[in-house]
C-alpha cells in the first residue's frame, strides 16, 4: 500500500458520521494527525462518532508549527497546521476537503486527497462498500459535494452510477446544517 497520510478535521468528522472513520486504516500504512485538528473535533458534543475516532489511539497525534508561507492564506488553525505539517514528512498526501486549503496544497505542490477521493480509492482497493451509497450517506449527513464532479468521478473510476434522484432531491431539500448545529459541519463543495 505505501499510503501516509496526513489529516484535517473534515473528512475525520465526515467519514465517523457516517460510520466510516475505519476507511482511512484500511487504506493508510502511516496516518497522522496534527494536534489542532485533534482540538478543532474535541470541541463538538461528547457522543461524536468523530471525536471517539480520534481519541480510540488509531492516529499519530504530531504537533506542527505554523509556517509563515501558509498562514500568509488566512486558512482555518487545522488546515494551517495540516498544511505547515506536509512539508516535513516528505511523501504525505494531505487528505482535507476546505476549497481554499485544497488550493494552497496544491501551490505548494503537496499530494492531496479529499473525502471524494477516500470514498473511490475504498471502493477501488476492493474494500466491500458501495462508493455511492457512502457518498449519498455524506450528503444526507450535511456534506456538501457537487453532484456533477461525483457523477463523473464514480462512473470514471469505479464504475457507478449516482443515478438516486428521488432520496437525492429529498436531501437536497432539507436545510443546510451550520457548523455547530448538533455537532455537524456543513462544508464547501469539492473540486
């Protein structure tokens, strides 16, 4: 496998909803986790699932300093420290889904995954998990993604049809949940 990884606290908090945090140790030989992100997802309400991910023991815990180069992006404190992280363990894949940090990732030429990209390479590395009921159980969790990008990417790559526009539209209908309503966070579309 090969796979070391360094994590933000989106796709931690995402993937534990939805009782899938166990994806990324079937996938990731090394995986750490910066001590912000660790405090951003301790804040939420005691029964997490996110929270009981991160303090089961199954992530490196690493403190990192802020590098001057990344805070210059005015990027939230986790994907800072994520992102002041990468640099010093040369051939980690930072894994994180915020728009900003993903481009201040790639100006700095890290390798980078979002949760779209764990969903697939799961469903690729033969794992027994339908990439697109994984993904529709984001979405009715709160996670924003945009249904073209997933369209494609699960079609591309593994062979999927996101083709479920009744429990779809019913998702899409509910309100959008804001970042401290009962522990969920709604986050920005992925590219």
């Amino acid at each position: 496998m090969g796979e070391r990884w360094v994590l933000n606290a989106s796709p931690i908090i995402v993937l534990a909803r939805v009782g899938r945090a166990f994806l990324f140790d079937a996938l990731a030989d090394e995986i750490v986790v910066p001590r912000a992100v660790i405090e951003e997802i301790e804040v939420g309400p005691a029964g997490n699932r996110a929270r009981a991910a991160v303090s089961s023991g199954r992530f490196a815990v690493v403190s990192a300093p802020r590098l001057p180069e990344v805070l210059s992006w005015d990027l939230g404190r986790s994907e800072t420290t994520v992102l002041s992280h990468a640099p010093e363990y040369a051939g980690r894949t930072v894994i994180l889904d915020d728009a900003a940090a993903r481009k201040c990732a790639r100006s700095f030429g890290n390798s980078l995954k979002g949760t779209l990209a764990v969903v697939i390479l799961a469903k690729q590395r033969g794992l027994n998990i339908s990439a697109a009921e994984v993904l529709l159980a984001l979405l009715e969790g709160g996670f924003r993604m945009d249904e073209g990008i997933v369209h494609d990417a699960l079609f591309r790559t593994v062979g999927e049809e996101w083709d479920q526009p009744a429990k779809r539209r019913s998702v899409l209908e509910r309100p959008r949940l804001r970042p401290g309503t009962a522990g969920r966070v709604s986050l920005s579309p992925r590219a």
